[in-house]
C-alpha cells in the first residue's frame, strides 16, 4: 500500500520522518512479538552526529499505537527537556540519553523487558551458552550488567550507560534487555534474533539435562558468519515493513 496522503504531507513539515517511519515500525513489531510492557519500555533513535539529539517515544503511549508522528526529539544535554509540557519519561531521556551521549555505535536503542531474554538477565550467571545457532549470533557480542541499583534514573542511568562498551546487546541484570545498533534495521533484528535464543537457551536449561555448548572456534566462526550474511537484517526489515503497509499502514502517519 502507498503512503497516506495524510503521511505524505506530515513528513514534509517533520523532521527526520524516514527514521521516523522505522522506529515506528519496530514499535509496531515489539508489541507484536509480545515485547512490549504496558505503555513503559522505550525505543530511540539518534539524529545528530554526537548522539546528543535523539527521538524517543512520549510518555503513555502503547506500542501498538506508535506512529511516525508520535516521537518526540529531544537533547540529552538539556535537562529543561523534562519541564515541558511533553516531556518523555523520565527513565527513557535519562537512560537512552545516558547511552545516546556515551556510545558511539549506539544510534538506535531499544529497551525491552522480553519474557525470556529478562528470565536470563535473573540467573545468577546469566551467561548466553553457545548452543545453537541464535545463541551463537551474539557469541561474545554481549555486554552484561551485573550490579543492578534500581529503576534507570540519575546515577543508575549514568552506571549502565557506562557498561555497553562496543557489544550490541546490553543484558541488563535483574532488569531487562537493551539492542544498540547503527539502524533500526539492525536493532531490530537482534532485538529479535536476541529473544529467540534465550528462549531456545531457557527451554534447555529447563529439561534439566546437561547442554550441548560448542567449542570457542565454532561459536566464533558462526557468529562471523552471521555478520557476514549477505541482506538479512535490510531484507527482514523490509519484509516487516510491507506487512504493516497492508495491516497496520497508519504507523507511517
């Protein structure tokens, strides 16, 4: 389906509005995915080259209701941000900005508290076992948060912020899931692919029986190779794309 016509001409007097669309998108599939949390968790996009300026879902708003139009920008070096009338929620403009500001690969964020990938963030080694191949994408590219302070706001917001270093998934201990990537595609697909292998890893685990962990070298080879596949993540993108236009269109409005 094309564009609206009503989309059409929002875009031309918003800014950003291709990243716009996308973030919406990946919204649109969270809540989907059952990733969603009530009307709390955020998603972000960077839109200044420092990452100081950055989009970011309003306070309330539920993903499945997510549009391009919706996202607020907003400055994580300008805490007024938080005196006007549609301010985001605290959390998000602390913890995103915190990051946003921080870490250079990080031009888009999205925090979940998924069922299987927040049940691994609750083991005492909450540590991704090679097993299979989804556990293998992100051999050795998770950055894990072990000394959980509370909710992510001030100090907290700067703690975590600090931990992501250059790994494209921040599991955040006894709190949840944060996906950092160079475009929402990419997010997304992690975001996904991340959920589908703690899933795999906690239905092993709960069999009881002992698990089949591959050596260092095959993880390490079949996470280059998932690097290296050519088109996944823009094709799988594109695919979530055209099943909105036909179901859910307004997303792009």
């Amino acid at each position: 389906m094309a564009i609206s016509t009503l989309a059409a001409a929002a875009g031309s007097n918003i800014d950003h509005w291709e990243q716009r669309i996308d973030l919406a998108c990946a919204f649109r599939w969270a809540a989907r995915w059952n990733m969603h949390e009530s009307v709390a968790n955020h998603f972000s996009i960077a839109v200044n080259e420092d990452g100081s300026q950055f989009l970011v879902n309003p306070r309330g708003r539920h993903f499945s209701r997510m549009r391009a139009s919706d996202l607020i920008l907003t400055d994580a070096n300008d805490p007024s941000v938080m005196e006007r009338p549609d301010a985001p929620d605290p959390s998000a403009w602390a913890l995103h900005g915190g990051i946003h500001r921080r870490v250079p690969h990080a031009r888009v964020i999205l925090h979940v508290h998924s069922k299987y990938a927040t049940a691994l963030a609750c083991l005492k080694d909450p540590t991704l076992q090679p097993v299979e191949n989804n556990t293998m994408r992100f051999y050795e590219r998770i950055a894990y948060d072990l000394g959980f302070q509370g909710m992510g706001l001030g100090d907290e917001a700067e703690r975590v912020a600090g931990l992501a270093g250059d790994k494209p998934v921040l599991l955040l201990g006894n709190h949840g899931l944060m996906i950092m990537g160079p475009d929402v595609a990419q997010a997304v697909d992690d975001l996904y692919h991340f959920e589908r292998a703690c899933e795999t890893y906690i239905t092993a685990l709960q069999t009881g029986q002992e698990l089949s962990v591959v050596s260092h070298a095959v993880a390490a080879t079949t996470a280059q190779q998932w690097l290296d596949y050519p088109d996944l993540t823009e094709n799988h993108f594109k695919a979530l794309k055209e099943i909105l236009d036909e179901e859910e269109p307004d997303y792009r409005d």
